[in-house]
C-alpha cells in the first residue's frame, strides 16, 4: 500500500521531474561552488517541493470538510512560510522582507485578479458573503497596519541604535496581538459563524438568478 500511494503522489505531476535536483542542490551548497548556481539549482528544485507540500495538504483537507481544508491549505500549503521561517531562523532579514512584500502583492493584486477573470468567464454570477468581506477587510487593514507603524515608529528616531531596540520591543507586541487575531478570527470561521463560509454550489445560484 505504501509503494502505490508513493507511486500515486511521485507520479501525480510531471514537475516532479525535477525532484532530481533536490540531493543536486544539497550537495552544491555543502560543495561550496559559485552562489548563483547554487541558487538557481535550489530554485529548481523547489517547485516541485511546493507541488508536494500542497498536494499533501489538499488530501488532508480532503477529509476535513471545506472550510478547515481551505484552512489547513492556505495556512501551511504554501512555500512562502516555510521560506520566511527558515530566512528568520537564519537571520536573514531581507529576504523575510521581500517574501512578505512578493506574498501580500501576489494575493492582493495577482490571485484575486484571475479569480475575479477566471470565475466570470466561466460563471454568469457570483456571489459572496458581505459580512466576510467586511471581517477579511478589517484583517487586512490590521495586517497593513501591523507592518506600517514599526516602520513609522523606527522613522521617528535619530539615532539607529535606539530605534533598532524600541522597534524590536514593538514587533514582538504586534506579533503577539496578531496571533490573537488569528486565534479568535479561526473561532469565528469554524465555531460561532462558520454556518457564514460554507459556499452555495454555483449551479444553485445560477438557477436563483436566472430561472
């Protein structure tokens, strides 16, 4: 059973080809070659880790019913995060920086535009839950926020070193307020107002709409 599922998810894109380059590029960075080709033998051999990590979360979410497999799928079906974690870990502040500003531009502008593309070509009418919208909003504005006054707060400084100091103090208070967000925002999706987020087959609304 083993060997047919390995065989089922090895087998489940042609991406996978590139996994070759996974032990190419472990053995490049102990190696100690030239950095480019490091990174761009570790660039190829990414994507199709990515491919696995979200086909991995998507047949968990299988099980899981909509709204917790949409979760468990944004939350850890991604490469960003794992990226930024290991770019934190090793101190590398400027590639948490870039990702982070790459995530929030992708999903803001590339994502919801080929959603917004995508879906009325193929749907005469969509529809949503207005007070969804208004809770994603005020998520986002807080997000924005969260990573704007840092940046204010480190600007009112003269001197650097102080404003590296207080800036760190007030990054580790939003961090902690975010998670609290977050762990309230996951009790009103899946507890108090998860009946909100369960989507209305399309079908459904077609028929609504033009009978």
């Amino acid at each position: 059973r083993f060997a047919r599922t390995f065989n089922k998810i090895l087998f489940s894109s042609w991406v996978n080809v590139l996994l070759v380059f996974v032990p190419v590029g472990i053995a490049c960075g102990f190696v100690g070659i030239n950095p480019t080709i490091v990174f761009v033998v570790n660039a190829l051999a990414i994507v199709p880790l990515a491919g696995l990590l979200s086909y991995a979360t998507e047949s968990v979410a299988h099980f899981l019913g909509d709204t917790l497999g949409a979760l468990l799928n944004v939350s850890f079906g991604n490469a960003v995060e794992l990226i930024i974690l290991i770019a934190l870990v090793k101190n590398e502040i400027r590639i948490v920086q870039a990702s982070l500003i790459g995530s929030i531009l992708a999903n803001l502008l590339l994502i919801l535009g080929m959603c917004f593309l995508i879906g009325g070509l193929e749907y005469r009418e969509q529809v949503y839950n207005s007070t969804v919208t208004q809770m994603s909003a005020c998520l986002l504005c807080l997000a924005v926020l969260s990573l704007l006054l840092p940046t204010a707060f480190h600007a009112s400084f003269s001197s650097a070193e102080r404003a590296d100091s207080a800036v760190i103090k007030v990054s580790r208070g939003t961090s902690v307020i975010l998670l609290l967000v977050y762990v309230l925002y996951l009790l009103f999706q899946l507890k108090s107002h998860a009946y909100m987020y369960q989507a209305t087959p399309q079908h459904v609304i077609d028929e609504e709409s033009h009978p």
